[in-house]
C-alpha cells in the first residue's frame, strides 16, 4: 500500500491540472451542546482555508448539522441532505447513538467518516475513520501505568461497561494473583459515599476511577468528606480530560492524583488556536469562553482530523483529479474516490495538537503519544509520558521528587505506633510525672528525633494496642500489632524492633536497615566446676595412668630378671677378703621396685646397674621418664589454672539433637516465623520440637523469654534476635549468647504500602549511618544507658586473677603426701611391732615386757646409736639384757660367720657360683 501511495504522489508531482473543485463541502453533525466541537471544526476550516500552501486554490465550505444525540431519524435526514449537497467528508457525531445511522449511510455511499469520540466496537473495511486512540492501544498504557507505580493491589471504580473495555489489558495482566483486586460499579444518583466507606474499610489505598470528566470532580470530593483523600491513597483516573477538572481544593491536598492526556496546554500550537478561538464569533450567537486548560481531547481532535483531511484530499488530488458527486440516499451510486481517500488518510503521519497522527492498516490510532500528569500545589504538571514502542518514561528525576516530598513534610507532624521494649523504648521513672513524647525513651525515640531534625516533619509517639510486631492470620487473613495500625491509617511510622521480612513487605514498606542482625539463642552462662581434688591428674587420661603403671611393673621385674642372668650384677660382699665363699646382687625385686619408682621421681637411688643389659633397661627407663614426665609438667600448669566449665550446648545443631534443654521464640514474631518457613531439616525438626512442647515454650515478648531463660537453671533457651541478645548479656552476667547467627536481616522503619514518605525517610537513614550516628546510638543505649558494660567490667577482673591457685586446685597434692605419710607411720608401727615379738621370743619373756623396754628407747628422743645385744650376753649377765638393740640381734653375720639369713641381699657360695661360672 505504501508503494501504491508513492506511486500515486510521485505521479502527481507531475500533474499540472489538478481537479479538484473551487469549493469542496465537508459535513459536521453536532449536537446542541457540542459549541466547543463546533468552534474547533469551523476554526480548522478557516484556517486550511487561509493557508494558500495547503490550498492553491479552491476552499473547504463547512454544512453544519446540529441534531439531537437521540434522534436517529433527523441525524439520518440531515447526513442524506449533506449527501445530495456532494460533501466529500463528514464529522461526527459525538452521539453513541446516532454515530452508527452516519457510519451506515458513509458506508453505503462510500463517503469518508471521521470520528474523533470514544468507540470500543471495532471496525474493518469501512469508510470509518476514529482519530480517538485504540481501546486496546489505551488499556496497554494504563497497564504499564499501574505497573511502573508498583500497584500489587488495587480497587477498580467504573461507571460503565465502556470502562471494562478501557480496562481490559489491566485486567488481564494481574490475572490470578495472590493481590486480589475489586472491581466496583458506580450506582445510580449522585451519593456515592457509601461505595466509598465499603472501600475504605477494605484498607485498599490505591484507586482506579474510570468515570465521565463532569463526574470526577464530584466523586473526589466525596471521597474527601469520606478522609479517602489522605497521604497515603492514589488515584489514577482513566479519562482523557482529567486535565480540564477543575481540581482547585485538591491542589493543597495530601493524595497522589495521576492520569494521562493528549493535549498539552503549554503546546504553542493550542495556544495559538485557543487564542483564536477566544476571540472567534460563533454563528449560532454566543461567544465561548475556552483556555488551554479546558480544551477537551475530543475537541482537539476535531482540530486535527479537519487537518488530516485536508492535507489528504490535496496529496490525493496531486495524483488523481478529485471531483465531488451529489449522491442521494435512495439511489445504488456510490463516489469513486472515498476509499482512494479513506487509505490516504491511514499512511499518512503529520504532527497536530494530540501529537502524531498514525494509524494501521486497519484504520486504528494504536501509536499516540500520551502525557502522564500528577497534581501538585500548582495544579497538573507533566511528569513523563507514554508512548507505544518505549512505555512509560518519567520526566521528573529522583531529585525533584525528593524535594517536592522534603518541602511537604515541612511543618508535618507523623503519627509513630511503636512498643515497649528495652532499648528500643522506655517508659521513664517515675511513671505519671510525664506528657507527650516525654513519657517515653529509648534508641527509637532518638532515632526518629535525628530522622525529623534532618526532614522538618514532627511526631507524636503512641503505643500499638495490643503490644504486637505484626503478623498475618492465615484464617482470618489479617493482621496485628504494627502492621495493622499502618494498614488502617492509624499511623504514619512503626519503629521498633521490627524485623523486615518478606510476608511484611508485602503488606507494608520499609525503609533500609538501620540496623543489621540475626537470630542466636540466648542461655545461662556455663557453672563453673568445683576444682577437682586430684585435678593433679587430669594432664594424663586414666588409660595412660594405667599404662605408665604397668610399664613401671614391667620395667622392675626386666630389670630384677636381666640383673639376675648377668654375671656382671654378682658382687664380692666383703672386699677385703679376695675369695669369698659366696657373691651378692643388690637387684633384688623389691630394689629393682625402688630403683624404678625413684627414676620415674626423677630422684634416683644409691645404687645403680653396671652390666649393659641393664643400663639399657635403666637409659630406655629413664628415657621414657623424662618424656612423661616432661609432657606431665607442661600439661599440669594448663589444667591447674584453666577453670573448667559445664558447656553443654554450643550451637543450634546441639539444641536439635537433644530434648532436656527446652527451647522457644516469641510466638507470632519473625524469630518464630524464620523456623517456621525454612526448608532446613535441623531448622523443620526444632520448630516441631517447640509446636508439640507441652508446657508451651513460646513468649509473648522478649522480656518473658528471658526471665524464663535466668530461671531456668540451664533447662530452657531462648532464640532471639541477636542485638536483643547483646543488649541483655550486657545487664545480665548469668546469660550468654551462643553460636553464631542462624540468618542475617534487619530492622526497618515501617510505613503504610506506597507510601510518598518512604524515600525520603530512607535517605534520612542513610545519612545517619554515613555520619556514624546509629553507631553512636547503638552504644548509647546498650553499653552506657541502664547499667550497660558491667558485665565486661567483671570479665577483666576475672581474666586477671585466671592464673592464681587456690588450695581447692592443689589439695590433693597435700592428700596424697598425708596419705603417703599416714601409710608409711603405719608401716613403721608395724615394723615395729614385729621386731618386738621377735625380740620377745629371742629374750624370753613377755611381748609386754618387750615393748616397753622398745618404747623407752624409742621415747628418749636423743642420740643415734644403738647398741647390738649379742645372744649369749644375756646368760652372762643371770637373765638381764645388757641392751636394747635386738633389732637385728646378730647383725649381718651370725656365731659361725656366715651371714644372717635375715639379711636383704642375696648371697651364693663362691664354690657353687665358680663351679656355675
């Protein structure tokens, strides 16, 4: 077809006689009250009509038509009229009604028709020409509208089902969705406040009004009375005009009102053809007052389809002469050249005071610029545009939104819903003497003070009713605490420890974090052990104890066999006779005993090994001595100066895997909602654990799990956020945090969803955390404010005295040395007593005598010798003992001079030992 045009305008460059006629008449049908449509065609006329560019020569001549909108059969009378008169086009009506009687009669003659009205019924193949943009092209920007404002959710408002149509791409992209949206009717009459109370009380803050312009400004208005015109609601209003209402009392308000128009009023073009229009004398006797402000889409497009037109009919003439037929309604004739004109009209692409002009093949205005407006203190302002290849394209920067959102918090005062909880906020002692914002502090109540001293806006703090977070009822589908006073309106901020997650966000906005944490378990610091009485023997495991013993049993009766089978361990036991009868070894078991044991004391013995055999034993003995008891002395400082402690969770794997110790969370909060929702097996198996407890192991608050945690004797954990639990280990010296962090989040700033405040409160908090004020907040309220830090006071004063012992680490030392001198008293008792006996026996006479005779010795406490009573010296004195010391009577040798048998060295005769040798 674009060929086909070519062809047609490269052939008409060189025509030289065009046809067209002197006079061309065209057709308008208007109804009685259409002036404005009215002024718009006949001004368009006039001014083709003066252009000698346009046309050479020749001029439009206008036959207007004005008929009812509901009269089909004079608006069918008046178009066959024009018919007969040969008008080579007709406009309008603006009538639904009466439209379809023109387009019948145009398409039976085919006689171009051009309509400039909303018309959601499509058409092909006819002489029908719409200049208003495609239903389905105008749904499409609206869809893209909604989704560049981040509307998950949203109540549709319509007045008929025209609007439906407008509104069906809308429809179709949300689709089934987890945000459901409402679509409600507009009612009869002219009340509509108990629509809007009904949508008020759904908490459903965005809008999409599609209605006719005479009736928005009455519908805001009521919305306003209804306090459906707040900071937090938006409006999209869907109709074209929205830029002609008169929105005066809204301009100060608080709520977004954004839709879209074709017309710009700040265009030279329609200031120009306004300009004339003011001042343009209308035929049927009165003067329309107009501004660029209140020019209507519709009549615009009037303007530029009469332009369209004419720059059609001259191309068209350039390359085939034009002439116009007078064509009646009863007759079968039909004028040659509608169609010819009808396609020249759809390729071609001019500019007019609704943008580009471009159409489809079809005929369908589907590529049209639109304006996106937003109302501001000075009225409707251009804050970016649509268009149909690119979408939507915002105008406005960042910047200026932010300012435009600083200036309107100037002098502002926020509604702040918090709880009470330590730090985040506080009543102050004593409680009654106190108003206002005086009542309360803490780290929200300082943050929010640094957050208004930077915007200007001022606050009231109040309490949240019910004390909760906020979470989401699965049943009734509803929420709590925070969450619910912002989707109710009650309040502009929620601060506190609330954590941003992904079911809240849904419902709510957030700031960024102002500060970053995780969940951990909060439990009773560990008992520290009483000292261990023979904590001596910690260093070494009972099974090296056992070990070093046997090897010292072992090595002794080595050493006792190797010293008998050498002969190099037999000595002469007098020396100064050189043949001695019999030789002697000092290894004897209980010797190889001693020399053993004084090794491994590191003390030796008085006399030592002399063959090889037994040196080795003896090196290899003192070898591995020297290993032990070296790793003893290095280990022993360790274990005396450590303090054990009874650990007996260290992580949330050691809380899975056990059911003695208890565990919780506060119920309803995200700490709960964390274990939950997660797909971690040791995660699922403790949020089981904690469901089926019995009695209940969930809190109401933070405070409850704690006390519960203090009081529980090491029986009971709680999972808290970690910052919660820093600030309580900090007043709280019996508890410590344990582990790691089981995730990572934060908490946020809250406001209502969409809310215009959330940027800029999100930049004040940026701001304080580049400065190093949430920092210097933190600290305040956790380490310096209510008793903070003495916990780490009491921790260095314990690291300092950590290497001091006390008699509990070494008082089995002085047990085993008492013990060890108790033993040996009592052996030296019994040793003794059974020398008594012998002497008894040797002498005698009566155990009695004897013992008293020994214990007055032994009880003259002087001197160190002790006479040897021989065995006949007792005879010779008549009976009497000459002496005490039988303790050995005969000394080592007896009457014979052979030795005693009593003796404890061994000795073989030398005969029997040459004999061996």
């Amino acid at each position: 077809m674009k060929i086909y045009l070519f062809i047609f305008v490269l052939y008409g460059a060189f025509e030289l006689t065009p046809g067209l006629p002197d006079v061309v008449h065209i057709g308008g049908i208007f109804g009685p009250d259409d002036y404005d449509l009215e002024l718009a065609f006949r001004y368009a006329v006039d001014r083709i009509n003066m252009d000698r560019n346009l046309f050479p020569r020749g001029r439009l001549n206008p036959l207007i038509e004005k008929v009812s909108p509901s009269d089909s059969f004079q608006t069918a009378k008046r178009v066959c009229n024009m018919t007969e008169q040969g008008v080579a086009a007709i406009f309008g009506p603006s009538s639904r009604l009466t439209s379809s009687i023109v387009q019948s009669t145009c398409d039976t003659l085919e006689i171009p028709h051009l309509e400039t009205r909303w018309d959601p019924k499509p058409h092909h193949r006819s002489c029908l020409l719409n200049l208003h943009p495609y239903p389905q092209s105008y749904s499409r920007a609206l869809k893209d509208l909604l989704k560049a404002m981040q509307w998950k959710s949203f109540t549709i408002i319509y007045e008929n089902n025209e609007g439906l149509v407008r509104l069906q791409e809308v429809l179709k992209a949300h689709g089934p969705s987890e945000y459901p949206i409402t679509v409600r009717q507009l009612g009869e009459g002219h009340d509509h406040r108990p629509l809007l109370k009904q949508i008020q009380a759904s908490s459903e803050s965005h809008i999409l009004l599609d209605c006719s312009v005479d009736k928005i400004a009455e519908i805001l208005r009521q919305a306003k009375e209804v306090k459906m015109m707040e900071d937090y609601q938006s409006y999209v209003i869907t109709n074209l005009d929205l830029h002609t209402v008169d929105v005066e009392e809204f301009r100060f308000g608080r709520t977004n009102i954004t839709g879209f128009r074709m017309v710009d009023p700040q265009s030279t073009s329609l200031q120009n053809a306004v300009h004339d229009w003011q001042y343009e004398e209308v035929r049927f006797g009165r003067r329309i007052n107009i501004s660029p402000n209140t020019v209507r889409t519709e009549t615009a497009l009037m303007h530029d389809a009469v332009h369209l037109f004419a720059r059609a009919l001259v191309e068209m003439d350039r390359s085939h002469p034009i002439n116009t037929s007078h064509l009646s309604c009863d007759a079968a004739e039909k004028w040659e050249h509608g169609y010819k004109l009808i396609n020249y009209m759809k390729f071609m692409d001019r500019p007019g005071l609704t943008g580009h002009i471009r159409f489809d093949v079809y005929g369908k205005r589907v590529d049209f610029p639109l304006d996106i407006i937003e109302l501001d203190r000075d009225g409707f302002v251009k804050t970016g545009f649509w268009d149909y290849r690119s979408g939507i394209n915002y105008t406005r920067t960042e910047t200026e939104k932010l300012t435009i959102i600083s200036e309107s918090l100037q002098n502002k005062t926020f509604i702040v819903s918090s709880r009470l909880g330590a730090p985040y906020l506080m009543e102050r002692e004593p409680k009654g003497t106190f108003t206002g914002n005086d009542r309360y502090e803490g780290y929200s109540m300082d943050l929010i003070d640094e957050v208004s001293k930077i915007l200007g806006f001022k606050y009231v703090f109040e309490l949240v009713p019910d004390g909760r977070y906020g979470s989401l009822d699965p049943k009734t589908k509803k929420w709590d605490g925070l969450v619910k006073q912002l989707l109710e309106k009650k309040a502009d901020l929620a601060i506190c420890d609330l954590t941003i997650t992904y079911s809240r966000e849904q419902a709510v906005d957030f700031t960024m974090p102002f500060m970053n944490l995780g969940i951990s378990i909060l439990y009773s610091k560990p008992v520290k052990q009483p000292p261990n009485l023979f904590s001596f023997l910690s260093p070494l495991s009972v099974d090296v104890w056992i070990y070093m013993a046997t090897a010292y049993l072992g090595v002794s009766v080595v050493l006792f066999v190797l010293a008998r089978l050498t002969p190099y361990e037999w000595n002469n036991p007098h020396p100064c006779n050189p043949d001695p009868e019999e030789l002697e070894t000092q290894f004897n078991l209980l010797n190889c005993m001693w020399f053993a044991i004084g090794s491994l004391m590191q003390q030796g013995c008085d006399f030592l090994p002399k063959a090889v055999s037994t040196r080795m034993v003896a090196g290899m003995w003192w070898f591995f001595t020297l290993i032990m008891i070296s790793s003893y002395t290095a280990n022993l400082a360790a274990f005396l100066t450590v303090e054990r402690m009874d650990v007996t969770i260290e992580s949330a794997e050691d809380l899975a895997k056990q059911t003695k110790i208890k565990y919780g969370a506060v119920e309803g909060g995200s700490t709960a909602g964390f274990f939950k929702d997660s797909n971690f097996s040791t995660y699922q198996r403790m949020w089981s654990f904690m469901e089926s407890a019995r009695p209940p192991v969930f809190a109401k608050a933070n405070s409850e799990g704690v006390e519960r945690v203090s009081k529980g004797k090491r029986g009971y954990a709680f999972l808290m956020e970690s910052t919660s639990i820093e600030y309580v280990v900090e007043k709280q010296c019996d508890l410590t945090q344990v582990g790691g962090l089981l995730d990572s989040k934060g908490y946020g700033i809250a406001l209502p969803l969409n809310s215009p405040y959330r940027t800029a409160v999100s930049g004040a908090v940026l701001k304080l955390q580049e400065g190093g004020k949430l920092h210097m907040l933190k600290t305040k309220w956790w380490k310096e404010k209510q008793g903070g830090g003495l916990c780490k006071e009491e921790k260095s004063s314990s690291v300092e005295s950590a290497n001091e012992l006390g008699l509990a680490n070494v008082g089995g030392v002085f047990v085993v040395l008492i013990s060890g001198m108790g033993a040996a008293a009592v052996v030296a008792v019994l040793e003794f007593l059974w020398n008594t006996k012998k002497v008894a026996v040797e002498d005698r006479t009566t155990f009695k005598a004897a013992l008293q005779e020994e214990l007055r010795f032994v009880l003259k406490c002087h001197g160190s010798t002790k006479p040897i009573q021989k065995a006949g010296a007792k005879e010779d004195s008549g009976g009497k003992s000459g002496g005490t010391g039988r303790g050995n009577s005969q000394g080592p040798y007896d009457k014979y001079g052979v030795v005693n048998k009593s003796s404890k060295s061994i000795v073989i005769p030398q005969a029997e030992y040459l004999n061996k040798k």
